[in-house]
C-alpha cells in the first residue's frame, strides 16, 4: 500500500474513533531511539542540571514524558530482546550478556517488532547496537552472516555485532562486515589471543584509554576491549566517528523512505564504555567523557528530528526515546566519570543502577512524542518496554498469532496519554526476578554481593526479602517485609505463578 492509501484509511479509523487530530494517522512512522546505559537521571527534562540535553528535551516538552517506565532488564542483552519479541527474557535460555561471536538469539519466523511492522506495510531497518547474537554458531565472519536482523523482520540494518567494547569493533551492513578487505580476513576468539599482537593486558603503554577493569584484550583504536580479534584492518570502527556514521546512517534511512511508513530502530552506542565523544563534544561538560557522550546522544537525537522535520514528517512520527537499563558510572575504563560526577544523579532518586535489583536497574528514560497524537505532559503509569510490540500491533491494526509476545500488554491508551493506567503489575529482571504491583516493589531473597566490587553499584541482593512501598519511599531505604508478611507471600506467589505460566 503506497502511503497516499495509509493515510486515507487511516484517516477515517482516526475520526471514527474521535481522536483528538484527524491529522493522525493509524501508520505513523515509528522511531525507537534506545540510548545505551542512560540512566533516569542523565537529561535535562529529568532533571540533570550538568549537561545540556536541549534536543531530548524539546522532544519530552512536545511529547509524553513518563516517570515510571521500565526497560525489561537491568543488562543489554535481555532488555533488548524483550523489546523486540515481547517476551520475558527470563523465559529465553541464554539471553544475558553476550560475548560478540554468539549466535542470533531471537530464532528466524519468531514474532518480532520488525516482522509485524513489516507485515503491515513498513520498510524496516536496524542501526546501531545489535548486542543479540549473530549467525548459528562458529560465524565467519568474512562470508554472509545469517541469521541475523534481516531473519527477524528487518529490511536492512548497519549495526555494531555487539557491544563498543566487544570485539569484532566492526559495522555490519546487511549480511556483511562494511569495507572488509578479503585479503585481510578477519577472526575472532573469546577465549584467547589469536596472535601475538599486544592486548592492552601485555602493552598498556600503547593505550589512549585504560581499563580500570576487564577490557584488558585486543587494542582497537588505542583502547582495549573485550574478547580477540584478528585481521580486517580496513573495516575497523573508529569510536570518535561512530555516533556521526550511525546518525547519518539513520537520517539517510529516513530520506530514503519519506514517501512510506518506516519503522527505525536506531540503537546507540552512547553512552556507553568505552565512552569515547568526537572531539567537538571534548568541552561540553565538566563531568568528562560520560558527560560529554550525553550531549552527544542529545546531538543524535536533534539530527533524527532535523530531518523528520525536513521531510515533514515530525507530526506523524510515533517518536520514543528510551534506554536499555539504568546508568553506571564506572562501566570498566579510567575515563574519570567517578572522580568528575560531582552532584549529578545519574539514576536521578532511585537507588541502584545497571545491574542491579533496585529501581535504578530498569527504571528509565521514556519520552513519546507524537504532536498528531499525543498531548504534550507528564505520566506516572508503569509501562515497560516489553509491552510495545502488544501496543504498536494494535496502533496498526496487526493481529498477533497466539504465543506471539507472551509478556506483552497493550499499553497504547497509557503511550497515548489517554490513559493515567499502566500496568498493574510488572517484572523487574536483575540478579533476581523483582514484582511491582502499583507502587509495592517485592525483591525476593538473592544471593551475591551487595555492592558489586567494580563499579561500585548496589545490587540489591539480600538474603531475605525485601519490600518497599515507592510512593511513600522511591528510593527503597527502608524494608517493610518484617512487618508485613502477608504481602510478602501473596508477592512472592505472584512471581511465581508468572514465571511458572509464560504470562
Ligand atoms: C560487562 C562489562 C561491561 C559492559 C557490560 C555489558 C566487564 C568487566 N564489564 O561484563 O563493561 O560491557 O558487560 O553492558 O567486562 S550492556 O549494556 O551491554 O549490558
Ligand atoms: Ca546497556
């Protein structure tokens, strides 16, 4: 259907259901922005006062800016493909942070985001952080790489295969490493080197950037990384480029596909380790490379909007702008985010952060703007990331296969912001399965540390139970399961019989 016909349909669904603009369509492009590791606290609209970030807050004060929003997971790999398949990850045997050469987590046919948009009319693409897997296995990385995005519902991707600071520090277009030289072919090894090129382990001295912990192997770029490589020289990334290549990648997408619906999966490496800004963003805050990586995640977002507007797009975009877990601080380099943190609270009241069973774990940025459609305001209903596929099938009329998206719950009044009620009750995955129910927050008994040594963060990890009430206390300081057992068990009963059901 071309996009002349889209919006005539949809048009008229639109005044059928007296929605506030007839100007909003039922197709609306949709754009996920999902920042890396940006905490709650990390943006000017939620309150950050040591780094400017005018371009998210343009979008929150246009937009619906939510307080109690959740990516599925305290760690990349699960939130993410939650967010795509709408499942629990804890459902999914081995979905937790993966090394660079795992296979493709998300099995080719299953459901996804990608795939439904994509059976409703939408050219579908994938930029940035991948970080689910690649191939089935022992993946060469010199031939086609299969499965990959383009086997769950993506038309086209440019991605990095895993994380910054995991090798291959290579992009992937499509179904292959961008600019290899076959005469350079490249290889990869988890679990030892490949050769003896230094490793930031045996030759610090050639490092521009130390690791303060792990990150200790190949050196790509004067900073060493986690995991071996070998070989494909010229198809190499450079971490002070990588946020321009990928919004031009992603702008250009936009270009291309003005004339029909598009879904834009724009997955930054920022902010990320290694934290390492174009040198314009050098002096944009006192707060050093995690700072400055902010405004330029801030720089990203403007450029994706620049270009809506340019296209004319902006009104009709269903624009989300999230993160994939809640911010740490020392992430495994030296790059001075502790020494320069000063009075900003990167997970803003919450306590804890990524990896942690505490709020700040899962507890996020979320911004949705869509002028069309959704009226400019703050919500304090809980939604979660796992939910949006539920939410955007209903948006576009798609119907979901049984099993399809077995955690997912339409949420789309609450996105809207025609409704104040989100979930009523929500899965928090860290070290330990946590339950809300409204405003109660349950952590089950946990082994583990409380403090994880290396970046210093509270984990939440107790061995009896905890409960907090986050109306009366959001920064969960004092425990109320001595006195009030019987919640307790019927919490307790409750994360039981959802992990037990699938739902
Ligand atoms: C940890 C890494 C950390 C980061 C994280 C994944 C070490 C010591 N730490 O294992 O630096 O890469 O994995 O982050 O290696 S995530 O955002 O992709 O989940
Ligand atoms: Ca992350």
């Amino acid at each position: 259907m071309r996009r002349r016909d889209f919006l005539r349909c949809s048009a008229s669904a639109v005044l059928a259901s007296g929605v506030p603009s007839p100007g909003a369509s039922a197709s609306p492009n949709i754009v996920f922005i999902y920042a890396d590791d940006l905490g709650w606290g990390d943006t000017g609209c939620y309150g950050a006062q040591r780094v400017r970030t005018p371009n998210i807050d343009r979008l929150a004060k246009g937009g619906l800016r939510f307080t109690d929003a959740h990516s599925s997971a305290a760690t990349c790999t699960p939130s993410r493909y939650s967010l795509l398949t709408g499942e629990y990850a804890f459902r999914k045997q081995g979905a937790r942070v993966l090394p660079g050469d795992a296979p493709a987590l998300i099995e080719p046919g299953r459901v996804t985001m990608a795939s439904m948009l994509k059976s409703r009319g939408y050219r579908t693409c994938a930029i940035g952080k991948w970080h689910l897997g690649l191939g089935s296995g022992n993946v060469d990385w010199n031939n086609e790489i299969r499965p990959g995005p383009l086997d769950i519902g993506f038309d086209e991707c440019f991605i990095l295969p895993a994380t910054g600071d995991r090798v291959p520090c290579v992009y992937v277009e499509n179904r292959r490493v961008a600019n290899l030289d076959p005469r350079d072919p490249i290889k990869v090894d988890y679990k030892g080197p490949l050769d003896d090129a230094p490793t930031g382990k045996t030759h610090p001295e050639l490092l521009k950037l130390h690791p303060s912990h792990g990150h200790d192997m190949t050196i790509v770029n004067g900073i060493s990384r986690i995991g071996y490589m070998s070989g494909g020289r010229k198809a190499l990334w450079n971490d002070e480029t990588m946020a321009d290549t990928l919004a031009r990648r992603a702008t250009s997408f936009i270009e291309h596909n003005a004339a029909r619906p598009f879904f834009l999966y724009f997955a930054t490496h920022d902010i990320h380790v290694p934290r390492v800004p174009n040198p314009r963003f050098a002096k944009s805050t006192e707060m050093g490379p995690r700072g400055n990586v902010i405004a330029e995640l801030d720089w990203c977002v403007g450029k994706i909007v620049e270009t809506l507007e340019k296209q004319r797009l902006l009104e009709n975009t269903l624009l989300i702008f999230s993160s994939d877990n809640g911010a740490v601080v020392d992430d495994g380099y030296r790059d001075g985010a502790v020494e320069k943190l000063g009075s900003h609270r990167p997970n803003g009241p919450f306590r804890g952060g990524k990896y942690s069973n505490f709020e700040g774990g899962t507890r996020v940025p979320f911004v949705v703007h869509w002028p069309a459609r959704v009226k400019p305001g703050v919500s304090s209903a809980l939604v979660s990331q796992v939910d949006l596929l539920r939410s955007f099938a209903r948006l576009t009329g798609a119907a979901l296969p049984a099993g399809a998206g077995p955690d997912s719950e339409n949420m789309l009044p609450a996105l809207l912001g025609e409704s104040k009620k989100g979930r009523q009750v929500l899965i928090e995955q860290a070290g330990v399965l946590s339950l809300r129910d409204g405003n109660w927050k349950y952590i089950p008994p946990g082994k583990g540390p409380k403090v994880q040594k290396n970046t210093n963060t509270e984990l939440g990890n107790d061995s009896s139970g905890q409960l907090y009430d986050l109306a009366a206390d959001p920064g969960e300081t004092r425990n109320l399961a001595a006195g009030d057992p019987g919640r307790v068990e019927r919490m307790a009963a409750m994360t039981e019989r959802i992990r037990a059901a699938g739902r």
